[in-house]
C-alpha cells in the first residue's frame, strides 16, 4: 500500500501541473485573439477613403543644342514637341555672350516665357532646363549683330509613362 500513496501525489501533482499549462495557453490563446480582432476594427481607420488618380509621367526630357557661331545662332532641332527640354548653348564669338529663349507670340491667354542664361565666356557652354507649350519661340543673343534663332514647337509630345530606365 505505500506504493500506491507514493504514486498518487506524484499523479496528482502532474494534473495540477498540466492543467495549469493548459490555462496559460488558453489565456495567451484569447489575448492574441482580442489584439487581432481589435487591429481589424482599427485597421480601415488608417487608410484615407478618397481614390487616388495615377497621373502619368510628363514626356521625357530632349536636348535642343544651339551655337553662336559666325554673327548667327544655329538650333537643332528647330521643331520639336512641347514638353520638358534641356537647352545647351555653346559660345564660338570672341566675346561673352547671354542667350534668351522667348515666347514669339504677340496676345497669347498665357504669360509668355523668357529665360536667360548667365553670360557664356568665348568657347564655354550653359544649360537651362524649360518646359515649353505650344508656339513659336525666338532664341537670341545680347549682341544685337547677332541674328536670333526661330524654334516651332509643336503638340505636346507623348508621355513616358512605360519607358523603361527614365530618371
């Protein structure tokens, strides 16, 4: 009979053992359900509900290049779509020279646009980087022998939203 009054508290204790561990795990069981159900009543709340429209890309960027050279400005290419350009002009005179890139355009519905680079020493370049509309531009020099340069811009070119390797 001892035998029997040593195996019971040992069974006993095992019981109260897993029956504890079970209690645990059904504690941890129904807190991690509460946080996941509070988190899907909270997760809507996070987002906005307006739609957003996925505007396309603007026409990638073209280099229009000009040189001031022999009393003339030379354009290439001398028509080319509206949209973003970069525009490099070199100088070939003997003297420092400001270009100007302007709208050609007498009573437009829109501001005209004027831009001037910095003044380009004998042999150097400057950039300016426009977005230009639709019209007749005229790009001249600040020396008045100098002969401007007339540039058509045409309909706006198409976007570059699915070429590949764009900045």
């Amino acid at each position: 009979m001892r035998r029997c009054s040593r195996i019971a508290p040992n069974r006993a204790r095992r019981r109260v053992a897993a029956i504890g561990f079970a209690g645990e795990m059904r504690a941890r069981r129904a807190t991690c359900c509460a946080f996941a159900l509070a988190g899907l009543v909270w997760l809507p709340a996070c987002g906005e509900e307006e739609d957003h429209v996925n505007r396309e890309r603007p026409a990638a960027s073209i280099n229009v290049t000009a040189a001031i050279i022999d009393g003339r400005i030379n354009v290439s290419p001398r028509r080319l779509g509206a949209g973003p350009i970069r525009l490099i002009v070199t100088n070939q005179t003997e003297s420092a020279q400001a270009v100007t890139l302007e709208t050609d355009e007498v009573a437009g519905d829109r501001p005209g646009l004027t831009e001037t680079t910095a003044p380009i020493n004998p042999s150097g370049t400057a950039t300016l980087e426009l977005d230009v509309r639709e019209g007749d531009y005229a790009l001249s020099a600040g020396d008045g022998d100098i002969r401007p340069a007339r540039v058509k811009v045409g309909a706006p070119r198409p976007s570059a939203q699915n070429e590949l390797l764009q900045p």
